[in-house]
C-alpha cells in the first residue's frame, strides 16, 4: 500500500522558539489522535532542524524534514546545506525542486535530478515538486510539462530508486494564493503523473509512489482532495503553521 503522507513545509517562518513550540503541539496532537498508518513529516528551515530532532525522538509518529539541499557532497558553497550535514541533525525527508526554489534560485530540471540522486544516495527521501502555471493550464499544456519535468528529473533513477521517492504535484498557480484546484482537477493531474510514471517504468512502480497535493490545501477541502484514489496525501504551506489545523488535514483521509 502507498504511504499516507501530510508534509508541512514552514517555508520562511518561525524563530527558533517558536518552532520548538509549534513542533511540540503537532507531536502532542499527533500521538493523541492521529493514527499510526499516517506519517507527518516537518520540513522546518535550517535553524530549526537540531532542536526538532531532539524533540522528534520521543515519537515514531512524526518526521524530520528539510526544505532543501545542495547538490554538492561538500565545499567551498557558501550558505548550502549538503546531504551528510542533513543526516546529522535526523532528517529523513528533503523536499526539491519547490515552484519557489525553481522560480527564485532558478533550480533546473537538470539540476534537481542531481539533487535527487544525491538525496538517494544518502538514504534521505526526496519529496519531489512538479507543478505549473496558471499560463501553462491556461494553453492545455499542464500535463505535458508536468510529465516533462518528471522525465527529466526522475528519469534515470531504477524502479528501485524510484520507488524511494515522494512526488508532490503543486499547481502553482495555487500556492499561497487562496485558490485551490477541484478535486477532480487534482486528481486528473495526479492519476496522469501516475499513468506517465507506469510508461517509463511500470504499473506496479507507479502504483507504489505516494503523490501529494500541493496547493492550498485546508481543513475545509482537506477531504475532498484525499478522497481521490491518487491523492496520497499532501504537502501543506500556510496551515502547517497551526498545529490543529495541520492536523486537521491529517484526520481528513
């Protein structure tokens, strides 16, 4: 069975005290009511990510993740973060290839699928993002760059590898925006990532890649969207920063 995944990417936010304290009600809550078959996963920024371990160690419930890494093992890269450093401090996801990352940092489809490999490599799972613009949507197009942006990305991994990694579909064009895509958007978009992932491997492959949604996600269409058969879960911006409603969306497959 394909794993249940929330994913809360803080994005830029949260001192380091006020990390500590959000971790602390999502872990609490988590142990309380959220059941075991479903992982949650912090992708807290980099100051955070030592003293979340520490407080991460008193459950197997919730995971450690980072927003994002170099693709450089080690070296004279100024202010980047390797893989090993990452392992260090307990994390166990990465989140690449974000519409924020690509778009800010000018992250390459070339460049993520090292990035990917690197995170393999050292036994971290990559939640890889894909997604387009609103122009893209617009012209017909969206499944096609989508597809695009797998094959260059993830298209060299073995089933093996693949099979390592969380794919989030994140339509920018719903990002922090309020807008969210429909159920049946979502799960057109994901059921075709999963369709494309069988062509360039093979069903039972594709079959075993959770596939997240990354949009606007809320506890007020949280189960709309999960209710999709290839919506496995969901990578989640701004209502991860509330602990109740982040697990809100945890308690809404």
């Amino acid at each position: 069975m394909r794993k249940k995944i929330i994913a809360g990417n803080w994005k830029m936010n949260k001192a380091l005290a006020d990390g500590q304290s959000l971790a602390l009600e999502v872990i609490n809550l988590a142990i309380e009511e959220v059941p075991q078959d479903t992982q949650l996963v912090l992708c807290a920024p980099a100051i955070h990510l030592a003293s979340l371990d520490d407080l991460l160690k008193s459950t197997a419930h919730v995971h450690l993740g980072a927003q994002n890494m170099s693709e450089h093992a080690s070296g004279a890269f100024t202010g980047d973060i390797s893989a090993e450093m990452l392992k260090s401090v307990g994390v166990q996801f990465v989140i690449l290839g974000h519409s924020e990352r690509r778009e800010y940092h000018h992250e390459s489809n070339e460049l993520l699928s090292k990035k990917v490999k690197f995170a393999l490599q050292n036994n971290l799972t990559p939640i890889f993002c894909c997604g387009e613009s609103l122009a893209t949507r617009e012209a017909n197009q969206h499944i096609e760059f989508v597809n695009k942006q797998i094959k260059d990305s993830l298209g060299d991994l073995n089933k093996d590898e693949l099979q390592k990694v969380v794919i989030a579909y994140e339509p920018i064009w719903a990002i922090g925006t309020g807008k969210t895509a429909s159920a049946a958007q979502a799960q057109e978009m994901h059921k075709s990532i999963r369709d494309f992932l069988a062509t360039q491997f093979n069903q039972a492959t594709a079959d075993s890649i959770s596939i997240l949604y990354g949009g606007s996600m809320k506890p007020t269409n949280a189960k709309e969207l999960l209710a999709q058969p290839d919506v496995d879960g969901g990578l989640i911006g701004g209502a991860s920063l509330v602990a109740r409603d982040f697990i809100a969306i945890a308690l809404s497959f």
